[in-house]
C-alpha cells in the first residue's frame, strides 16, 4: 500500500511526524527561552554560591545584575545585602603608599583604573578593610572577603554601587 500525498506533496506520516517533532521541541525550546530571559534580565535565581564555611561567593557577573543608573537589583543580589562574601578581582590602591592600606576597589580586569575610563559602577567593589595589611601590590587577582553592601556612592575615586566591609585579603 502507498501512503497518500497531499497536494502539498507531503505523506500524512511525514506530516504527523513533523507535527510530533513540534510537539516536542516548542515546549524544551520555551523552557529554555524562559529561562534564559530570566538569568538575562536578572529576575529570580539565585546569586552567587555559597560555601561550606557560609560565605557566598559572588560573581562579577552577579554583580552586574545592578542596575547602576535605577539601583534596581534581582531578589537574590538583595539577599546578600548585609551578607558574608567572598569576590575575587583587582586591587587599585586608593593611596600613595603601596604595600600597606585600609582601603582600595577591587575591580574585575587587571588594567582598570579610576581615571579614564573607569569600569560602570556595579563593576567597582569599594573596599575598607578593619585594619591596614601589609601587601605587596602587584596585577595577581585576590579574593577579598567581608560583609557587602549595596550602596551607590560617589566619591572622589568615582562612583560605586558596592562596597564591602573587609575582613580577609588572599591571593587568587
């Protein structure tokens, strides 16, 4: 026996195995869209991972989730607001002397600088440490934990959206 054709030219097999196919992949293809919008626009999910010690740690990426200009933040990067974390980056010395200091950014990417241009301001970490450490600068990432806030503040160093109360400096 021949399978019909349609004046389209198609079987009604090829045609019901083409409708199951859509059947199947519109719904994972929507899932993924959903979720992918989600992460994008920063609208539920969870920030950062936190660790067996109870330290998050957070991203650049998670912080930039800020939206510098409205202050508008996701539910998960309010969450840590007050919060113990844990955020690798840069250091750029607020200060002359450079192997002892209380304070400094931490930024993303070893040439940044607060001079021309500076990174956004979700992408800039003010720092204040409890007490000044002897470092030697250099451009190797660290990790920084401490307590973050998010506060938008401008400065004579340029604006920030974070900033952190330090308590640990470590290289990467």
């Amino acid at each position: 026996m021949s399978e019909q054709t349609e004046p389209t030219g198609q079987s009604s097999s090829h045609r019901q195995s083409h409708r199951n196919f859509l059947l199947l992949i519109v719904p994972m293809l929507s899932v993924v869209l959903i979720i992918g919008l989600s992460q994008w626009l920063g609208i539920g999910g969870s920030v950062g991972r936190k660790g067996r010690d109870g330290v998050t740690t957070v991203s650049w990426q998670d912080l930039s989730l800020l939206n510098f200009r409205t202050g508008q933040a996701p539910a998960g990067l309010k969450a840590l607001d007050g919060q113990p974390v844990r955020i690798p980056g840069f250091i750029v010395p607020l200060a002359d002397n450079l192997y002892s200091f209380d304070e400094f950014l931490l930024v993303p990417d070893p040439m940044a600088c607060i001079h021309v241009p500076p990174p956004p301001p979700n992408q800039m970490v003010y720092v204040r440490l409890n007490e000044p450490i002897s470092f030697r600068l250099s451009f190797d990432a660290v990790w920084v934990e401490g307590t973050l806030r998010l506060t938008i503040s401008d400065s004579e160093y340029g604006e920030t959206s974070f900033s952190l109360d330090g308590r640990h400096v470590r290289p990467y």
